[in-house]
C-alpha cells in the first residue's frame, strides 16, 4: 500500500501531484445579468479543466437579514471566514468586496500566514473615494499576494480607491473574456424573440447594460439622444436595450420626453440567453461614462458584430478604433454618425465584425483568462509543497 500524506485535510498518495485548492468568496449566490458574476462563472468553468486545482465556490448562505435587508458588511465577513476555516484552501480568490478581501485576511493570519489571497477589481472608478476607504482599501490590498486589474486604465486609477497604492510588482492585468453561441436573423430562436418584442423587420441596435451606475446610465441616455437622429436618418431602425436595476425608470421616462416609446424597447429584466437579442442586432452599442472590461462588447465581438462604444476607461484597450470598432466621445450627434456609418454601408460593418471576431477568439477567451490566472496560482506552491512535507513543487506550470 502507497505511503500517504495529508495536505489540507486531504488524503494524497505519495508522490501523486496535490491539487492547490483555490476558494473563491461571493457576495451573493451567482445567476445572469451580472458582468462580475459573468466573469466568475467563465473563470470557473475553464478552471475546472484542470486536474491540478481544486476549486471551491463559496457563497454565503442567506445575504438578507430581516425585512429583506442586507446583511451587514461586518456579518458577511464572518460567514466567509467561517467557510474559509472549514474548506482550508491554499489559494483564496476575492473580487471587488472590501468584506470578503478582509475575511481571506483574517484566514491567513488565523492560517498560520499559509494561505495565498488574489484579489482582483472589476471597477472603473470616476471618483476620488473618501480618505478613510481608500486608507482602508490601501491596507487590505497591501496583503495581497497578487492584485489583478481588468485594464491598464484600472491600474492608474487605483489612487482614487487604495492609498497607498499597491506596489506593480504585485498588480496585474487580466483581461476578461466571453463566449457566445452564434445566430443570425434566421435562427426560429431569434425569430420567435424578435417576436416577442414586437419587432417585425429593420434594422437593430442592441445596447446590453444594467442600470445601476448613474455615470453608465447616462451613457445609455447619450445614446437614446443620439437615437434620435439614427431614426431620422434609417427609418425603422430599432434600438434594444437590455438591463435590469433602479434605475430602470430614469431610463423609461427618458424615452417617454424623447418620443421614442414606440421605437426603443426595453424588457426591463435581464433575457438570460444573449445569444438572442445579440442574433437579431445589427450593430452593438456601449455608451458609457464608466466602464473598465464589458465583457458584453467581448460578446458581441465573438458573435461578429459591428461595435460603436465609448473611448472611456478600459474600452479602448478592446476595440481597435476602426478597425474592429467605432470609438466615440459622449456626444449624441458623434454617436448617431457612427451608428449610421454601419447601417448605410453593410459591407463594411461585416468586414468590422469579422475583424473583431477574429480579435476576440484569439485574445479574450476564456481559456486565456485561465492560463493566467493557473500561472498566478501556480506561482505560489511554496505554502502547498510545505504543508505536504516538502514532497509537492511546482503543481501548475
């Protein structure tokens, strides 16, 4: 019988390579409509390929107190840390919550320092944060072993956020990522959508973007104005705008005073296959005042759509201005003149899309996305190799 050894609180053959168990934390049990629950989701799949990680979701068991209230930041914490106790992984992989950065902190410290913590943010910030969080934030990111951004743009703007800024030694940059699958208007599923929100014929924009953010719906509020002019100049285009969130009803009343309620559609919740709407539309829109990684410019990419987005924060690292894309400024009448540009001359928004196709199933797959972040893990096997008595090194290459 095999020798054995334990690492973790598991039981390994000696000599056989030990998985690094990674344990990610979550704010909220994960579903659609979410461009961070997207990425976990996409992260997590292409991870599972590999034999050598061990990986662990952890999500807390009820979020809401009484009366349908968030639990506190406090309490969030703890429950992370409790599971973290419980799973005992080697690496913990936190996004965006300052609660669930702390909470993999206090594992390590109560760890013995064993454990490894990557944290990586999705935001694009607009604003200085107050001088207490970004001294918070400094502190936690501080204890990282790796920081990842989604842009280059992310890491200049990590002053507004974190004070100090965290050392580029430990800060990288990983892009996200999508996949698709691939219809056109004469898909029976599109056709029946297109149905479905009364859409007969025509051509199609589609803007896919919750309404959360006051600076990301005021870019959708820039394109409705824009859309004014694309109506006046392409008759019986329709513009599609898909999202959920309180401030959906800032965004219906814009329709109303622009006259547009019989043209612009909005579903207000989230259609959890975009493969649909993405078939029926003719050209992607992303107009925003705030936007680090969209991972739904990513999927209209794949799907081989003509995009015209906004040159804001990490976008212009995506969409090589004519080349696979139309960058603009948030200026209605400089969006309606590239919307047109793509509906008046098809060939040229198919040859756009090929492009960006060809762009995005070579850059920002999920695949990639996972070879990075094997490697940052893999990078720090000392911990693991050990916690097995030395017998296990370089579990990931």
């Amino acid at each position: 019988m095999a020798e054995d050894s334990v690492l973790g609180g598991r039981h390994l053959a000696k000599g056989r390579p030990a998985p690094i168990r990674v344990a990610t934390l979550l704010s909220h049990p994960l579903g659609p409509g979410s461009g961070l629950g997207t990425f976990i989701l996409g992260l997590t799949e292409a991870l599972q390929r590999n034999p050598g990680l061990d990986l662990v979701l952890i999500a807390p068991g009820d979020v809401r107190g009484a009366a349908g209230r968030r639990v506190s930041q406090t309490l969030l914490a703890f429950q992370q840390l409790w599971q973290l106790r419980h799973e005992r992984p080697d690496v913990v992989h936190t996004h965006d919550h300052p609660a669930l950065l702390a909470a993999a902190i206090a594992y390590r410290a109560l760890s013995g320092g064993r454990a490894h913590i990557v944290h990586s943010s999705h935001l694009d910030p607009v604003g200085r944060r107050s001088w207490w969080k970004r001294i918070l934030l400094g502190w936690l990111l501080a204890r990282c072993s790796v920081v990842t951004v989604v842009a280059r743009n992310s890491v200049e703007k990590l002053a507004l956020v974190a004070s100090p800024v965290p050392g580029l030694d430990i800060v990288e940059v990983v892009p996200g990522a999508a996949t698709i699958r691939l219809r056109d208007k004469s898909d029976p599923a599109v056709a029946a959508f297109a149905a479905s929100i009364g859409h007969r014929s025509g051509p199609v924009l589609l803007q896919v973007s919750n309404f959360l953010y006051p600076a990301k719906v005021k870019g959708t509020l820039r394109l409705m104005e824009a859309f004014v002019e694309v109506r006046q100049r392409c008759p019986g285009v329709r513009l599609l705008l898909i999202g959920t969130g309180p401030l959906l009803g800032t965004v219906k009343e814009a329709r109303e005073r622009l006259g547009l309620t019989d043209s612009v559609t909005i579903p207000g919740t989230f259609i959890e296959d975009l493969s649909l709407p993405v078939g029926l539309s003719d050209v992607h829109c992303h107009i925003s005042l705030q936007d680090a990684c969209p991972i739904s410019i990513l999927e209209a990419m794949h799907a081989g759509k003509p995009v015209v987005a906004s040159r804001t924060g990490g976008i212009p690292e995506l969409i090589d201005d004519g080349v696979t894309g139309t960058l603009v400024d948030d200026e209605p009448s400089q969006i309606a003149a590239a919307i047109v540009d793509f509906l008046e001359h098809p060939d040229k928004a198919r040859a756009t899309g090929a492009r960006a196709q060809r762009v995005a199933q070579s850059r920002f797959t999920w695949e990639r996305v996972a070879t990075d972040f094997e490697r940052l893990y893999g990078a720090m096997p000392q911990t693991v190799a050990a916690r097995a008595g030395g017998e296990i090194a370089n579990l990931v290459d």
